[in-house]
C-alpha cells in the first residue's frame, strides 16, 4: 500500500506567457514532483484538478517584494479546472493528456522508466503543451494568439523506509510565442510520510527559472508545498495541497490551494 501509486498534476499561475509550465499529464505521488513510477499496465486514471491562486503582491527586478495595487483591500483571485487521463502502456511507460475547462490549455506527455534498482527508480519525462492566448484578444484562434511549449526532464524517485519516500525532478522547458522564444528550468522536490495506512502527509519544495529571447530580465520562483493524500479505497484517491511563494524575481507572490480527485480503473 504505501508504495501504491497516489496521482496529482500540480499547477502552476506563471507571469510569463505560458501559464502551465512542466510536463502535463503525467502521474506523480506527491504534490508538485513528478515521480519515476508509472502508472501499471493497462490502467487507466482520470482526474479532476481544481486550482485557486489568491495575489496582493510581486517581488520585482531586486527581489524586493511590493504591492500589486493602489488599494491595500485589494486581491487578484484565479481559479482553474483542469482534467488528467494517464494509461500505462507498458510495466515501464505511461501516456497522458490533460485539458482545461475552457479549451484554453491542452498537455500530452510520457514517462518511461529506463531504471528499476533497489528502492531507486529512475525515468524519463516528455511532454508538450498548447495554449490560447485568448483572454484579451478578440480572435484567440489566430496563430499569433496561440503559444506552443516543449519540456523535457528526468525523474528519480527513492524509497528511504517503509513509510518514507522523496521524489524528485528536472525538466527543461522551451516555450514558442509569435516570434518569440523563452526557456524555463524547473527542479522539484517532494517528501512523504505515510502517518498511518492510507494518510500520507507531503511537503516540499519548487524552484522556477526563466528567461527569453526578447526579455532582458531573469524570473525565479521559489515556492513552498504543503499538503496531504487520502486513499478511500482501492481505486479512488483525494490529494490537497498549499502552495505558497516564499521568493522570487520579476514574478507574482501568490498563496492557493490544490484538491484533487483521482479515479483508477483497472
């Protein structure tokens, strides 16, 4: 059981013209780390994600955090739907997809795992994302309106007891837009502890760096993950999650909470 796989696509609110960063679609067991374990052959997941991200400040070019508005009451609020379908095509491969609510962001992505040794495992990850730039345009289909992205990266997942297990990853990301470029690096790191049999308890850690072709400035992010897994029952899992920004540059300070409703059919 504790080795089970448990399955959340964190999302990420990005300043930059991609508003979904990272490998979309594929399985994970902890917040915002992908793990190196894919989903088992021939099952199929599905997953309902709901975001909501809350701002009233950004950290700006010298790291120094300021206020967003003139007003001190004051808040931007986003909230997010998005839906996961992942399948294991093999004892070593997964495929998924993932969609938005609104049609406005669609992911494919992969993971194979090349190594399998002891309580370390190790995997691939590859994926692509599109989006509709679409909410202040009044044609969001043309092509200029429409920004396409492609990340790569590797996973490494080690099982330290019984109850204790740390994921973590790289991914590397390069994002097209009109007649733009950016690149993103993302490195993640997630621990968790199973307190009792079906409650685990998760905490970790996200970092974000990037830059473009056309952007003299560097964006960093840091953020703090905190949050936890319920299993009720064989096939039907709960995930919720607090991200919380703790550093940044050239980046929005947002704090939000992640739920999660993971259905396995075998």
């Amino acid at each position: 059981m504790k080795r089970k796989i448990l399955i959340i696509f964190y999302i990420l609110f990005l300043s930059a013209p991609v508003a979904i960063a990272q490998v979309c679609g594929v399985s994970a067991s902890k917040l915002g780390a992908c793990n190196a374990t894919p989903v088992p052959l021939h099952s199929l997941e599905f997953e309902p994600i709901f975001a909501s991200k809350w701002s009233r400040k950004f950290w700006n070019q010298d790291r120094r955090i300021m206020p967003r508005f003139e007003s001190t009451d004051s808040l931007e609020h986003n909230t997010n739907l998005t839906f996961r379908t992942t399948y294991g095509v093999s004892r070593n491969a997964e495929v998924g997809f993932l969609l938005n609510s609104d049609l406005s962001q669609m992911g494919l992505a992969g993971k194979i795992r090349f190594l399998q040794t002891g309580k370390n495992e190790l995997a691939w990850l590859a994926g692509y994302h599109y989006e509709r730039q679409g909410e202040q345009e009044s044609n969001p289909g043309k092509p200029e309106n429409i920004s396409h992205s492609a990340v790569a990266g590797l996973s490494w997942t080690t099982f330290l007891s019984e109850n204790w297990s740390v994921d973590t990853d790289f991914q590397w990301q390069t994002d097209y837009f009109q007649q733009n470029t950016g690149t993103q690096i993302f490195f993640n790191a997630d621990a968790g502890c199973f307190i009792k049999p079906g409650l685990q308890a998760i905490m970790g850690i996200s970092y974000n760096r990037g830059w473009g072709n056309t952007e003299p400035e560097i964006r960093e992010l840091t953020t703090l993950n905190l949050g936890g897994s319920i299993e009720t029952g064989e096939n039907f899992l709960l995930i919720f999650g607090f991200p919380i920004d703790l550093y940044g540059r050239n980046e929005i300070c947002q704090t939000g909470f992640v739920f999660a409703v993971t259905m396995i059919f075998n």
